[in-house]
C-alpha cells in the first residue's frame, strides 16, 4: 500500500487495523499533504515510526483513542504527530535501547534522524503520550 498509494493511504490503512486489533473506539489520521507525495525514503521512514508508535498504543497505553497528523508546510516542512489517550510513561525510566519500551524508542529517533528529522516525546504517568517527527 505504501509503495503503490502513498504515506498518506497507508497510514489510514494501519490506523483502521489497529483500532480493530487494539479494540480502540478511535484511531485516526488526518493527513495535509497537498495532494502531492513525499519523497519515498521519507514516506518509509515515517511510516515506520508511524508503524511503532501505534504498536506501543496497542502494546503499552491502554488507550481508548489515538489522533494522528501528517501535514506538510507552506515551506516543505513535514510534521507528524501520534497523540494517544493512554497512560503514558516516565521516561527516565526507559533505558535508550533497553528490553521493554527503549528498543521501539531507539529505533523510532534513528528513523527521523536517517531523513534529517527528529523525533520528540512527550508523555507522564496518566497523562498520554505525544510522538512528533519533523523533517525539514
């Protein structure tokens, strides 16, 4: 899907499959793209940082509901953004590439970092977490 159709489909496309297999009453995307495509290695990475925030909501948050945001600015700038409704965590308590939750974390910085990106992550115990990556 993402190869054939896009960041923009696909991501529509895995948000529908994780509400079904997370049982969340919301799980959506909405995307401001402007009609035109990101490069491809772009649209791969933020697919898969996309990919790994969804699957801690499943794993990890206990969520009901989870937005997501892709949009790109007037200057190309592109921006996005996972905000789930879970329980959220305390980061100093996740070691950068340790068994649980650092692995995913790990990997989700080294994708934005790959397309000039980076990644943000906002969370507390009961407050939900934020995953944003913003790529120039």
């Amino acid at each position: 899907v993402l190869d054939q159709h896009g960041l923009e489909v696909a991501l529509h496309d895995h948000a529908h499959g994780v509400r079904e297999r997370a049982g969340l009453a919301s799980c959506r995307v909405t995307a401001r793209l402007g009609g035109r495509r990101l490069d491809p290695s772009t649209e791969t990475a933020l697919f898969r940082v996309a990919q790994q925030a969804l699957a801690n909501v499943a794993d990890h948050a206990g969520a009901s509901s989870v937005e997501g945001l892709l949009e790109r600015s007037a200057a190309g700038a592109v921006l996005l953004r996972i905000v789930d409704d879970g329980c959220g965590f305390d980061p100093s308590h996740v070691q950068p590439a340790g068994p649980q939750l650092g692995f995913g974390l790990t990997s989700m910085r080294e994708r934005a970092e790959a397309i000039g990106g980076r990644l943000t992550i906002r969370t507390a115990p009961g407050a939900g977490t934020t995953v944003e990556v913003r790529v120039p």
